[in-house]
C-alpha cells in the first residue's frame, strides 16, 4: 500500500473548481485531506474490490484518490455538469485506469443501484449558507441508502448530529477524527486569502 504522503502527492494535480457556485458550496478537498480519508478507509478495507461512490464528488478529489486505491469500480455523482468536466481532465491528470463512472444527478437522489459492497466517501455541504442549513442530513441519507459503510466530512461540532442521524437511520459510528480543511478564497465575501477550518470525519456503518 502507497503511503499517506505518496497519496497527497499523486492528488495536487487535481485542479479545483473553475466557476464555483456558492450556493452548492463547492470548495475543492484539500488534496492531504483526501488523502487522510482515503488512507483511513483503506487501512479499514473499506476500498480495495469495493464500488466506492463520491457524493457532490465536484471534480472529483475523493472519487481519484479511491482510484488509486484498487477498487473494482468508482462512481462520482454531481449535479454540475461543468465540474465533471473538469472531473474528467482531472482523471487523466491521476492516470488511474481504474473505471470511474461520473454521474451528473443531484447527489442527495443518486439514481444508482448498488448490489455490491459499497463505500461511500463525501465532502458535503455544511449548510453554512441561508436556507441550506443541515444541507449534510439529506447526504448522509443517500450514504444509508447506498452503503454498507460511509466516510463523511463536516463542520466542527458536528458528533452529536451524525451519531443522532446515524442511530434513526440504522447505522452507528465507529470511528471518529478531527481534520484541517485548508479553504482558499472563492468568493466575494471572503475576507482572507486562506483559512484553516477544523472539520470532523466520520466513518459510520449502515445495517
């Protein structure tokens, strides 16, 4: 298995976003970030001959760094057409050879059917903007959906609300870690050049 660092490494080719659109938040995954949740789910057996499935995979960080794992497939779903665009140049940047399907749909009603075992890795929304608030609920439902097992990135303080959502939904969280989500300015309204955002990870199992 290629090492955590060797993963970042193969990843900062991935270009980000072109237009970014606010109200999806699209912010690209930091490449050690993706890097981290991929490595984690490895060391799990949760990649290697499994579908891996990237929900809002936007140009599709997550989705590549699963290539490059060894799955039997990767499947990444968006609905915005012109980051799968990008998506798709990004996998020849990777030169993974591994079949990758893009899948332009709205992630939170993913049009698959899985019958395999199925993991699911997500950066979704953290609802931040107005009338999008817990815009992660409806991901995490898809990943229940979907998967026997989901990798999950959210906002910091986040652990009573997944463990809660876990629970009704029949899954339970095993493993639980703090990230740095290193976000570049995008937006207007961005006042900083850079900033670092505490961000939790969390893999939950799906009966």
């Amino acid at each position: 298995m290629a090492t955590k660092a060797a993963l970042e490494t193969q990843l900062s080719v991935v270009a980000g976003f072109e237009n970014p659109r606010v109200e999806l938040e699209q912010y690209p995954t930091p490449p050690g970030l993706a890097a981290h949740v991929v490595h984690v789910a490895d060391l799990n057996g949760d990649v290697e001959g499994r579908t891996v499935v990237d929900l809002g995979t936007g140009t599709g960080m997550l989705a590549l760094g699963a290539a490059l794992r060894g799955p039997a497939r990767v499947v990444g779903v968006d609905v915005d057409a012109e980051a799968l665009d990008v998506a798709r140049d990004n996998r020849v940047r990777v030169g993974t050879t591994t079949p990758i399907h893009w899948v332009r749909a709205d992630a939170t009603r993913a049009p698959l059917c899985v019958d395999e075992p199925t993991t699911v890795l997500m950066n979704p929304p953290f609802g931040a903007q107005r009338g999008h608030e817990h815009a992660d609920r409806a991901f995490l439902r898809t990943a229940a959906t979907l998967s026997d097992v989901s990798y999950s990135i959210h906002n910091t303080g986040s652990q009573e609300f997944v463990e809660a959502f876990a629970a009704d939904e029949g899954g339970t969280v095993t493993h639980a870690f703090e990230a740095t989500f290193s976000l570049d300015r995008q937006f207007e309204f961005h006042d900083e050049a850079s900033k670092d955002i505490d961000t939790e990870v969390y893999r939950i199992e799906w009966d």
